[in-house]
C-alpha cells in the first residue's frame, strides 16, 4: 500500500515539475490566461462589493439616525411619480407622533417627509425638481459640515401653522452645484411653480445626511414648513415616523406593543426598515443579481475557453506521450495542475487589484454622485473569489483533462 | 516480379504477428438503428487495410514500403495497439491485443512498444534527458535511477553532451535521436518509427539509421518509410500497394530494389 501510495506521490510530483516546466516555456500564453481570470474575479468582488456596501451603508445611515423604530403606513416605496422621491401614506403623523410619544417607554417619535419639489435660484434661472426632506429638528440626526443647523419648527405652533416660517433650508454639496449656491445664498421652494415662486429659503447650512441615504441631490428643511410649501399642511403626510426608546428598554418589546396597539401600521426594527426598503427595489436587486450571475458565467466562460485553448495548444504533445504508454491519470494531474496554478495567480491577482479597484470606484463614485462608500468589500469576498477562480480554474482544466484522454492519441496527433 | 518466397516470418522467435488483419475506415459516422431504420445508407467504407499477415520477429528490422496511402501507417499503428483492426487478430507474444482494454494497451504500449514519430514530438519545455525519462514515471522508478539510465540511453545514441539541451537548442537529427532514446528508455521488445527520417536530411537520415541498427539487438523494429536508403538498410522489406501485401524481399533484394 505504501510503494502504491509512494508510487502516485511520485508521479504527481513529476507531473507538478512537468505542469511548471510547461509554463515556463509558454510565459505569454500563461500571462493572458491569468489576466483574464484575474479581471473576471475583479468582476465578481467589484459587483459583490458593491451590493455589500448598499447593505453596509443602508445599516450605517439607520445606525446614524440613532433610531429604534420605524413607522410606516404599508410598504416603503420609492415612487416615480413628480420626479421620484418615497410615497407619504403615513397621514396625520404629528398627531400620531404626539401619541406614540405618550408611551412611557419610548423618548421620542419623530416624523420624517421626503418629497419631490420644484427648485431655483437666481443663479439657475428655472426650476428643477429635487427632493425635499422635512423635518420636525435638526440635532445629531442631521450632520451639518458648514454653516449652522436648522433651528427646530415654530411654523408648526402645535398644529396651528401660525408660528413664523424660518426660511432655512439645508443642502449637500450636489445640489450646491447643480443650483450654483452656497451657504448664505436663497433658494425657492415649492410643489408647485407657484408655491416655490412664493417661497425664499436661505442656504444657513450644508448637509450630506439625506443625500447619502436616498442618494439623490437633497434640501433639508423643517417639517411644518415642507408641508407649507407642498400644501399638505391638513393632512400630514410623512414617509414614516422614526421611534427613539427610553434607555433600558427592550426594543424587540416596545416593537411587539406597538404593532400590536397599530395593526395598520408596519413598526420595524433598523433591520427590518432596511429590508423592507431594499425588498420593494425588486428590480435593482435582480439587475444587480444578474450582474453578477454574469460576471461569474463570464469568468467560468472565460476561464474554461482560456484553459481549453492552453491544453489544446498541448494535444500533440499529449498524443505522443499518451501513445508512448503514459497513462490518461498522468496527463490529467497535470492539466488539472496547470489549472491549479491559473486559478490560483488569477485569482490572487484579482483579489489584490481589488482594493486598488474599490478606492478607485468609491472615488469616482463620490464624485459623480457624492455616494460614499458605495463598494464595500469583507473579507468573505476575498476567500471567495480566490477559491471560486482555484476550483472554477481546476474543474475546467480537469474537464478539458478528460476530454484529451478520451480522444484516441492519433487524433491529436493529427 | 518474381521474389523469393514471401519470407513473412523471421529466424527467430515471433513478438507480433498480424493474422489476416483488415481495417476499415468510413466517412462519417456510421449510422446507427434509428437512422438505417429512417434508410440512412451506411457511409463510404475505404479499405486502409486488406487481409493482410505479417510476422514480425525478435532481433530484425522490417521495412514497410510502399507509396502514399498503401497502409504503411495503418499496420504499424495496429501492430503498436493504438489502432484495432475492423477484423483479424494481432497478437504480441501470446496476447491479442484486441483482448486489452484502453487501459491495458496502454500500459502494454509503455512496457513493450516504442514508438517513434516523424516529427520527434518531444517536450519543448523539458530537457533531452527529462524529455527520455518521462515513461519511466509510470513504472515507479526513481528520479536518481530514471537520470542514469536516460543518460546512459542518451550516450548510446550519441548525444551524451547535449542531456541537458532542451529540444529547441537541438537539430532535427539530434532530437530525432532523443526521441528513438525515449522509445528505448522502457527495453521495449518492439519499436514502431513512422517515416523516421522524413524530417531529416541525407547524412542525418543515415546517422539515424545506424542508431536503429544499433538499438535492435534484442527487440524488433519496424519502420514505415518513403525513402529508399531507410528501407535498402532494413533485414526484410514488405510491399505494400492499396493496403495489401503485394511483396516480400529479403536485404539482399531490399539493397538492389532500393539502392
């Protein structure tokens, strides 16, 4: 048993020393393979990061808002409708705030409208449509990098819309672009033309918070006053109301008595919210799914046809030997050991272009559209990717493997 | 033309006879019950090989001559067991080779039959020696020992300055040589060479021949070959014509057919 176990050893030995041998006088041909499965493994972690880190910076802008629930009237949706923007079903939110924030277990109940309204300055010259975001106080929830925050919503006056209007909104660095402004500046707004030709805010702060989190251009601005200017002030339409809960209290419990005190309305957890978000954009999740399902077919395509062609070049060379007597066992090793060595540095490569790649993307991406951190990697991707190139790189050339030894030796000779 | 008595046996003890062996090619596929039942015709049979017999025997070189598609190859390929005969039996020693799985004739092939090619088909990427050592990894010997003895083969064929040369820095008579080493490194019983010296120039071709002539003690050898110097240097020569034997002639007669 051991001479047989010595014996294969030995041959797999030689057949190692013989795969590299045979790299070493194809120095070209090994490269392209190599680039090529490294740039399919790049695919994979790039289109893998990125799902990851719409996840990651999903869960950090929830953890950000210091938050523990969120209320919401049916699904959360992103609408097209009026330029895009998420659909306000929650009605009478300051009321039902007021209530939620009776219960002695929860600290606060804030609600929060997103809302598509028409824009310009005086240095654009026409409207634009952007989303709006209102909100009833600024605090640690809404990051100001310049300028000052908002200050809290007089204009609501405990549901009487008499106190005075601020006039202060908040934007990011997008919309300080595309409106050509900047802090001190004034803007109007409205969701009408004529409502916004009524209503002059002044820039007192730049913001990247909302903008971030729906990643669109955005102008922050205090609740009551984003119901004013979009007419909405009867009804009290929000996204959703964000639930703070006394320290010490369990939020799984409050979550239970709450949904069980407002069964027509959905309380979820950071994690639930973020779903729920993420469930409803069924399209860009199979568009990313199929992206990369076709980057891993691509890869496997790619890796297989790059393989083929390394063994095919061989084929004479395998004829000979095989019709010398060296058996089909040999032959295969070391085609599987060729395989071994592509998937292996491929991958490898890949997997170190990566971090290059994602600062490269998150950069590019920061700058075109101010989202930061949109590609994310951990380090499941790595291992991953490195062993899918390793079995995808050993499986095809053990495939083209066989299929050589089953073709009579005088056939590849021919 | 009247020759001496088809001599097809050699002196001494046979190592492979071919006994009545045809071998049939078709065009195509052949069809199989379906499609002879929907009257697909069977597809246009060439007869490579027509009741042919042959005995090869131990310490003799046959030469198998013939023009362009007159079987030369196709005999020396079923004689090796790389090809099977349509009908007929070869046997090696007692064995018919037909009996043998892929397998096995494999494995047959590595402890009993060299095989030479025309166009050498050596590794580029392995040195003379590593290139007529590699067979010797499928019997179990050792690098130190498989080293020596391909060294050693080398040395006999005259190429013991050149065991590290890789077959890029070597002649087309030299890797020639390298190869005829290889087909030698496992004391194969029988050699095949098809057009052995095709590739080769006029005094190459005779280095050639003097180092088959030097290697067949013990062993047969069989060549397949166009070239007249190849096969005036054979101890017997078989006539080949539309895949039959149509002639026999011994040395004596090889020398004056060929020379």
């Amino acid at each position: 048993m051991f001479s047989s176990l010595g014996n294969s050893l030995h041959r797999l030995r030689t057949a190692g020393s013989l795969t590299v041998a045979q790299f070493r006088q194809r120095k070209l041909r090994l490269s392209l393979a190599i680039i090529g499965i490294a740039l399919a493994v790049l695919a994979i972690t790039l289109l893998a990061g990125t799902g990851i880190g719409v996840l990651e910076t999903g869960e950090q802008q929830f953890d950000a808002a210091e938050r523990d629930l969120w209320v919401t009237a049916g699904e959360t949706r992103i609408t097209s409708a009026g330029g895009g923007g998420f659909e306000n079903t929650l009605y009478d939110s300051r009321n039902l705030s007021t209530e939620l924030e009776s219960n002695e277990e929860i600290s606060n109940a804030i609600p929060l409208a997103f809302d598509t309204v028409y824009v310009r300055s005086n240095q654009s010259g026409s409207f634009n449509t952007f989303i709006a975001t209102g909100t009833p106080q600024g605090g640690p929830a809404v990051h100001v990098t310049d300028g000052d925050q908002i200050q809290g919503d007089p204009h609501y006056a405990n549901g009487t819309y008499d106190g005075e209007m601020t006039n202060e909104v908040l934007i990011d660095e997008e919309t300080a672009r595309e409106l050509n402004v900047s802090v001190g500046d004034s803007i109007n707004i409205g969701g009408s033309l004529a409502a916004a030709r009524e209503h002059e805010f002044t820039i007192v702060g730049m913001t990247p918070t909302f903008e971030q989190m729906l990643g669109t251009p955005t102008v922050t601005m205090p609740l009551s006053e984003l119901h004013e200017v979009t007419g909405t002030t009867q009804t009290e339409p929000a996204t959703f109301i964000t639930i703070t809960v006394e320290d010490g209290t369990t939020v799984e419990a409050v979550q239970r008595d709450l949904q069980e005190t407002y069964p027509e309305y959905k309380i979820r957890t950071n994690q639930e919210q973020l779903s729920a978000i993420l469930q409803e954009q069924v399209l860009l999740l199979a568009a990313a799914g199929v992206l990369v399902f076709l980057a891993l077919s691509a890869g496997i395509a790619l890796t297989l046809s790059l393989l083929s062609l390394v063994i095919h070049q061989q084929r004479q060379t395998f004829g000979a030997l095989t019709a010398q007597g060296i058996s089909s066992s040999f032959l295969i090793a070391t085609v599987i050991g060729q395989g071994l060595i592509i998937g292996t540095l491929g991958g490898g490569i890949g997997v170190l272009l990566t971090p290059l790649a994602v600062t490269v993307l998150n950069h590019l991406a920061a700058v075109i559209v101010g989202f930061d951190g949109l590609v994310q990697t951990a380090p499941w991707i790595y291992v991953g990717s490195l062993g899918i190139a390793i079995v995808i790189g050993t499986v095809a050339a053990a495939i083209a493997g066989w299929k050589i030894s089953r073709t009579p030796p005088l056939e590849l000779l021919q | 033309m009247a020759r001496s008595a088809a001599p097809d046996t050699g002196a001494s003890s046979p190592v492979v006879t071919a006994d009545d062996v045809t071998k049939i090619y078709y065009r195509g596929s052949e069809p199989g019950r379906l499609a002879r039942i929907l009257g697909r015709s069977q597809p246009p049979a060439v007869r490579a090989v027509e009741s042919v017999s042959i005995t090869i025997s131990n310490e003799e070189i046959v030469g198998l001559a013939g023009p362009s598609g007159s079987g030369k190859s196709t005999i020396l390929h079923m004689l090796a067991g790389l090809k099977r005969p349509t009908s007929g039996t070869v046997l090696f020693r007692d064995t018919d080779l037909e009996t043998l799985s892929k397998r096995e004739r494999t494995r047959h092939r590595l402890e009993h039959i060299g095989v030479v090619f025309q166009q050498f088909h050596l590794l580029d990427s392995l040195s003379a020696r590593a290139n007529v050592a590699l067979p010797l990894v499928e019997l179990g010997i050792g690098k130190r020992q498989r080293r020596q003895r391909a060294a050693e083969l080398l040395e006999r064929v005259g190429l013991g300055d050149r065991i590290t040369h890789r077959p890029g820095e070597l002649s087309g008579g030299e890797q020639q040589r390298v190869a005829i080493a290889r087909a030698l490194i496992t004391d194969p019983d029988l050699v095949i060479a098809d057009e052995p010296t095709g590739e080769l120039d006029t005094d190459t071709g005779r280095t050639i021949l003097e180092t088959f002539r030097q290697v067949a003690e013990n062993r047969a050898v069989v060549l397949a070959s166009h070239d007249h110097e190849t096969l005036g240097s054979c101890d017997r020569l078989i006539q080949l014509r539309d895949g039959s034997v149509t002639d026999h002639l011994t040395q004596k007669e090889s020398i004056d057919e060929y020379s």
